[in-house]
C-alpha cells in the first residue's frame, strides 16, 4: 500500500515534466501548422509535400517521452526501496533527501536500541564481576523492571550460568530481593542504600561518581550486612549508530541528536558517537522547534524518530524519516519509513535520492535534446540540402526515443543502493 501511495504521490519534477510535455505538445502544433504555411508559400503548388512535412513534424514530435520520464523512474526507485527496505510514503521527501545538510536523530530507539544494558561493574572484597553478575541477574531474574532486564541480558550476553533464586520480592521504588545459593541478596538502586543504612565503600563511590559523570545510572548489589558491586548501566548504544554518523560526516551532512534526557546523558552518547549537536532535555511540544531553528539557520533537515512525541519535528523537517517499529502516529508522519532500526538507512535514502534525480535530469534532457533537434529537421530545415525525413522515419524515431527514456530509467536498478 505504502508504494503504491508513492507513486502516487507527486513531486516537482513530476510536475515539470508534464507542464513540458503540455508545452511541447502545443509547440509541436504550433510548429505544424507554421511548417504548412512556410512550405506552401514556399512551394505554392507542391501541397502534398508540405502535408507531408507537418505529418512527419506531428509524427516525430515526442511528448511520450516527456510524459514517461518521471513516472518511469519514480516506479522503479520506489520499488527499489521497498526492496532495501524503505518504505516511501512522499515522493516530496525523497526528492528532498538529496540536498540534506544536517540529519537529526532522537535518541531512544534510534540511535540506542531503547534497552538498558550493563556498562561497567565495580565489585569489593576480591568478588569477580562475572559472579556478581550472576547474582544480581539472579535476583532479577523475576522482574519486569527494564534496568532489571537489562543486567538479566547482561548475564546471558555473557554466557554466565545464573543460579536459582528463590522468595522473589519486588521493593517498591527501591529495587528487588530474593534467595541465591542459601543468602539474601539485594538489587536496587541508591534509594536500596538508604533504606537498608549501607555505607558505599570508596572503589564503589569512584565507580558510581564515574558513572553520573558519563550520565548512567547506579545499580547495587548487597546482602543482609554489606555492599558487593555496582553497576553501571544505560541505554545501549546501536553498533551501527556510529558507522551511521561517520558516513552522513563523509559526506558533508551535519548530525544532531536530540532527546528529552538530562544533558549529562545526551553528551556521554554524542561524545561516543561523534555527534556535532546536542539537544538536550527537550519536551515533546519543543522538538518542532528546534527543527525550524535549524531551517532558519538554512539547513536542509532530515528527521529521524520512532515516538509519538516525535512526529511534530517529522512534519515539520525538509524530510520525514520514521522508524518502523515505533508508533503508527510517527509512521503516519514520516515521508520515508524506515523496515529496519538502522541509522545508516539515512545513507541509503541519500543515495537513492541522488541517483533517482540524475535519473530525472537525463530523462528530461534526452527528451527535451530529442525534440529540440528532430522537429526542425523533421519540419524540412535541411531540405535544401537533399535530407528530408519521411513521416515512417519520424514514427521510428519517435519510438527510439521512448525507448531510450524506458532504458535509461532501468539502469537505475543498478545504482548502489
């Protein structure tokens, strides 16, 4: 449905292509009936080859290939990006995507995959970080909590054997408990400590002070008399984020992330990522915002996102970019949505773009050069020098040059996409 609506839909240069094959087909009748009146008063008694000229002028004259310049090309790139995997909803946007010189991602489900994961693992009394892993995952086993399955995952990730638990007891706004190899062992967060009057031994304090600095929160484990680890998690980072950003930066294209996070965490990631921009602590209704700020600075502006909260900046961005597996309003809004959660998907859009315009350009400038020099030849202008075109001649001249156009706009299956 997504390309069909696509193709559908109507771009610029679709628009321009038939206002030319609406001109061209008033010039070709213009140019038959100038050819009729210059040839008869010419040859005032040779009619029938001045009838002949016209018919060859109407013959030759190639609006077809005006006409199917566009439409060829728009078939087959949105075919083609269905097929990578994008899924374009505006022919608007796609055509944009060419010129775009900053790309804004958010940052939850875009360029992290939305989940907690364990960062770093700070341990006392000579316990190994593998087994307080285990212990903690142990403990969380049971819970739905998303820090909690994030250090369950964290465990797995490992491959680390997380024994048994028994007794599992949620801690309302603290954290969890429960039963591992004959002791009582807890899982939460500094609301834990205060609750159970833990001191923090230094080597956590460093590790936890380390870990508010990068913006990642502080996940404790300890049992009835004393703290064992911490653990740092946060918001994983997509593996293919990174490459995303080096690439859009190859090409010129400025990166911006933006999040309703506190700053500390927003910079921590675009530190790792090499972002350019940070918009940080932004509130939904100030995401469009932000969008024309970067209009007004004349930036053409992509935006990426997947939330509800993001489809004002999609609508209001040169370029829409919505992520498949977030909501349907932000699908709804986006110009191109995305099948898969991958940033680099940007880059493919890009490139589609670029090669689905020079595709255009070339289609309208072989139709616009075919009739530019076959009407005045076809209209007689060298038969004084013995070169006449016959009308047969001009109806297969008029195929070739369909024919052309068609070809050229399959090549397009080749671009590197």
């Amino acid at each position: 449905r997504l390309v069909e609506q696509a193709q559908a839909s109507r771009s610029r240069a679709q628009d321009l292509a038939d206002r030319a094959a609406f001109i061209l087909t008033l010039v070709a009748i213009g140019a038959g009936l100038i050819t009729l009146i210059a040839w008869l008063a010419v040859q005032s008694g040779d009619a029938a080859f001045a009838v002949e000229r016209v018919v060859t002028v109407l013959v030759i004259a190639c609006p077809h290939a005006l006409g199917l310049a566009i439409p060829l090309v728009i078939a087959i790139s949105t075919t083609q990006a269905a097929q990578s995997g994008l899924l374009v909803r505006n022919r608007r946007g796609l055509e944009e995507a060419r010129n775009l010189t900053a790309v804004v991602f958010d940052k939850t489900g875009t360029l992290t995959k939305g989940e907690f994961g364990v960062v770093d693992i700070a341990t006392t009394d000579g316990l190994a970080p593998d087994d307080a892993l285990r212990f903690a995952a142990a403990v969380e086993a049971d819970s739905e909590h998303t820090i909690a399955q994030g250090i369950v995952r964290g465990a797995q990730e490992r491959g680390l054997d997380v024994p048994p638990a028994e007794g599992f007891e949620a801690i309302p706004g603290k954290g969890a408990t429960a039963r591992v190899d004959g002791r009582e062992l807890y899982v939460g967060g500094p609301a834990l400590l205060a609750a159970r009057s833990l001191e923090l031994p230094p080597a956590l304090r460093e590790a936890a002070d380390r870990a508010a600095h990068r913006g990642q929160a502080s996940i404790y484990l300890a049992d009835e008399r004393k703290l064992l680890a911490m653990f740092a998690v946060a918001d994983v980072v997509r593996p293919e984020s990174k490459e995303a950003v080096r690439a859009l930066h190859d090409r010129n294209v400025d990166v911006v992330m933006m999040t309703g996070d506190a700053r500390p965490v927003a910079e921590a990631v675009a530190a790792e990522l090499g972002i350019d921009t940070v918009f940080a602590e932004v509130l939904p209704e100030q995401k469009a915002s932000k969008i024309e700020e970067l209009k007004r600075r004349g930036k053409r502006v992509a935006m990426v996102g997947d939330g509800v909260n993001d489809a004002p900046a999609l609508v209001t961005a040169d370029v829409g970019v919505a992520i498949g597996a977030g909501t349907d309003v932000a699908v709804e809004a986006g110009d191109i949505v995305l099948v898969r959660s991958d940033p680099r998907d940007v880059l493919r859009i890009i490139a589609l773009s670029r090669a689905t315009y020079r595709k255009m350009i070339q289609n309208l400038w072989w139709a616009a050069g075919y009739n530019i020099i076959a009407i005045p030849l076809a209209a007689g202008l060298l038969a004084g020098y013995g070169f006449v075109l016959s009308p047969a001649i001009g109806a297969v001249l008029m195929s070739a040059s369909t024919v052309v156009v068609a070809i050229n706009a399959q090549l397009l299956r080749r671009a590197p996409v």
